[in-house]
C-alpha cells in the first residue's frame, strides 16, 4: 500500500523545479554568449518599437481626425488598433530580425528572437479575438488566460504549469475543484458564451426579418433562443472541464425553494411577460393607456415593458400591471382611433350650416380620415349659453399623438367660423344695481 501523497511537499517540489529551470535561464543570460545577445536584441526592438508606438500613434490619430463619416465600429476598430500598436510593431520588428538572423547565421542563435516574435503575434491576435466578449470583466479574464497558455505553451513549460495547478485543489468528500479546473471552466465558459451570443445574434436578425411572424412572437422566439444557446453553451462549457453536476442538484433545489418565496413577484412579472407574448394582446409598436400613462410600447423585456411618452419619458412598467390592470391598446385589432370634439355656437346660426362647416374643417386637416369613416357632427343638447355640438373624425396613425390632431381640428374649424361668420358664445351674467332708498 502506498503512503498517500503530501500535496504541500509536491508543490515544494513543483516550486523547486521551476526555480531551478528560472536560475538556469537567468544564468544562461548573466554570462556574455548568444543568449545574453538575443536578450539584448529583444530589448532594443522594444524600446524601439515603444518609440513607433508614440510616432505612428499621433499620425494614425491625426489622420482619423481628419476624415468624416467613419461608422462607430470602424472608430471602434481604429482604437483598438493605437492602443496595441507598439505590440505589432514589436511583432514586426523582431520577426523581421529573426528571418535575417536565421539566414545569415545558426538557427540556435536565434531562438529566443523567434519565441518573443511568436509570443507578439499570438498576443495580438488573442487581444483583436476576446473583442467579440461583451462583458468587460469576463473579457479580462478571458484575455489574461489565453495570454498566460499561449505563453507557457510557446516557452514549452504548459504542462509542468499545468501540473502544479491541478495539485491546488479544494477536496470536500468526492468533491475536487482545482485551480486548474477553475481557470479552464472560465475560459472555456466564456468562449462559448460568446459563440451563443454570435449565434444567437445572427439567429435574432433571420427572425426580425421574417415579416410573417408577429412582434410579440418575433420576441418571445429571440428570447427562446438567446435562452436556449447561452444555456447551451454554460453546460458544454462545465462538461467540457469535467464538473459533475449532479453533485449540485440537491444543493439548488434548496436554493431554488428559496428563492420561490422571496422572488413571487419577479417570477409573476416573469409568466406575465411569456403570457403577454403569446396571447399578442401587447406588441412592440402599440400605442396603450395604463392610468395617467399614455404612449406606445418600445420594447418588451422579460420582466417589465418599456412605454414611451409624448414627452420622452421612459416608463418601465412590470408586467403584471399589464396583465392584471386595465389597458387601452388603441392599436390592438386595427389602427382606428375616434375622436371626440365638443363645441358650441349661438342660437342665432344656422345649425345646418354649422355642422357642414364643421364636418368641412375636420376633413381639411392632415392625418383625418374622410374614407371610409368620415367625419360627423352631431347636435348633442341646447345649453343655457349655445347650441352643443359633438364633431366626431377618425385617424389611424396614433402614435402620432393625439392632442396635437385635435388642437389642428380646433383651429380648423375656429378658421371656419371666423370666414362664415359663426359665433362662439361664452356665459354672460347682468348685474343690476338697486337703489336703496327705492
């Protein structure tokens, strides 16, 4: 039977390796030869690769200034590529260097120019390639780590690394996560996240360009898939490292009965959204009504609807306000809306000629309908002042807004009844004086 395996005493031993390997090539260095020469070279081509950076930076930033027209991810492009110019032309410089010296002399009196133009490379395609991570600070991570392999992977040191990672583990029973796993399971997770998102986004467009499908469903099918590809992709990224994840299954169903009771109202406002979605009564476009808020529904997310206002406020209503309250949907089964107007003119016009004015100026403004549902005036009741009037025209455009139709209809027929002579009258009180003494 064998003695179990101290894990301090090989990371000693690990660490004692390393050391070692680290001295040898410190002293290799310290002693004048070819290998303190290529050091030298390699520092010289940074410093002058440092100074390109500075020059060529100015020129390049000068020159973007002085065109026009430029889309934001060529902008974006542009700066990506100043920050990390000093890195390609280090690139550059030492794979130039290194081609000449591998001709002229031994190719071993050049082999540490070769890995430092190999490394150059290698990190600026890893910076160009972790662009298409979203998350910032998985970004981070993601770059750090493909740096740290590509490094040690180009210096032929990967697997001892690898080793001494794997023996830095948390072991509880069965349960073993090693700083290795952990480290892998990020960038691993991260990659494929980010192939979900590409996947997905390319998968949201096909479906926002196929007219036959709904809005609402256009919606709920975009989230269906983002849902689907990035959980896709998160147990790939787990099984791909070797996590056991059934060791984890009672310990969230506890979370989850948790969460159940102190999340009800996100996980209401959750259904609600599927719900809204499917049944298409609310859809990205429609003009609604909820309380004192009027506008038109901008997004729907999964936990609240965004509605825009006339005046460009932004309303983040849950949505099982939307489900449970009552909405005005003025665009739901057609674009139709009616409005009312009410007026007023003296006894002494002619009601006959004032409805045929009135109906005469709703016609003339812009966005009314006169086909098929035209414009019509009513008498509604004869008041102590006027003879009431009701003017009643449609439109189908209400994201247009409504109070400005209205306020052109108002001075439409205000036009009207000044060019026809109709009054408008308003209440007139006497007031009579007695005299006292009488």
């Amino acid at each position: 039977m064998q003695d179990p395996v101290d894990p301090f005493a090989e990371f000693l031993l690990t660490m004692q390796e390393l050391w070692i390997g680290i001295s040898g090539f410190l002293g290799g260095v310290i002693q004048p030869g070819w290998r303190q020469n290529q050091v030298i070279i390699v520092v010289v081509l940074a410093f002058v690769a440092w100074g390109l950076h500075r020059s060529t930076g100015n020129m390049l930033e000068n020159w973007v200034r002085s065109r026009e027209g430029w889309a934001k991810w060529q902008l974006r492009m542009i700066v990506q590529i100043k920050r990390r110019l000093g890195l390609m032309w280090f690139a550059v410089l030492t794979g130039v260097v290194y081609l000449v010296m591998q001709n002229i002399t031994w190719p071993s009196r050049s082999y540490l120019i070769g890995i430092a133009a190999m490394l150059a490379v290698v990190w600026v395609g890893i910076a160009f390639a972790v662009r298409l991570v979203r998350n910032r600070p998985l970004r981070r991570i993601v770059t750090w780590g493909l740096w740290i392999y590509a490094t040690l992977y180009l210096l032929n040191v990967s697997d001892e690394v690898a080793q001494f990672l794997d023996r830095v583990a948390l072991e509880l029973g069965d349960f073993r996560l090693s700083l290795l796993t952990l480290i892998t399971s990020v960038v691993v997770i991260g990659i494929l996240v980010t192939l979900a998102r590409i996947a997905s986004t390319a998968t949201a467009s096909t479906i926002r360009r196929n007219e036959e499908i709904s809005p609402s469903m256009q919606v709920l099918a975009v989230k269906g898939v983002q849902l689907a590809m990035y959980g896709i992709a998160f147990y790939l990224g787990v099984n791909a490292v070797g996590i056991d994840l059934t060791g984890l299954a009672v310990l969230s169903g506890a979370i989850g009965v948790g969460l159940g009771f102190g999340l009800q109202k996100v996980v209401s406002n959750l259904v609600s959204g599927v719900i809204i979605l499917l049944d298409k009564s609310i859809k990205p476009g429609d003009v609604i009504s909820l309380g004192e808020t009027f506008g038109w529904i901008q997004t729907l997310g999964a936990r609240y609807a965004s509605v825009v206002t006339r005046d460009g406020k932004e309303y983040l209503i849950p949505n099982e306000d939307l489900i449970t309250g009552q909405v005005v949907n003025w665009s739901h089964s057609n674009d139709f809306v009616r409005l009312d107007i009410y007026f007023g003119t003296a006894y002494a016009d002619d009601p006959h000629k004032v409805r045929e004015l009135a109906i005469g100026a709703a016609a003339g403004v812009n966005r009314v309908l006169s086909h098929p549902k035209p414009p019509v005036c009513h008498i509604v009741g004869f008041g102590d002042s006027s003879v009431d009037y009701i003017l009643r025209f449609w439109i189908r455009d209400p994201t247009g807004g409504l109070t400005n139709i209205r306020g052109n209809v108002y001075l439409a027929l205000w036009d009207a009844f000044q060019e026809n002579d109709i009054s408008i009258p308003f209440p007139q009180r006497e007031v009579r004086m007695l005299d006292e003494n009488a």
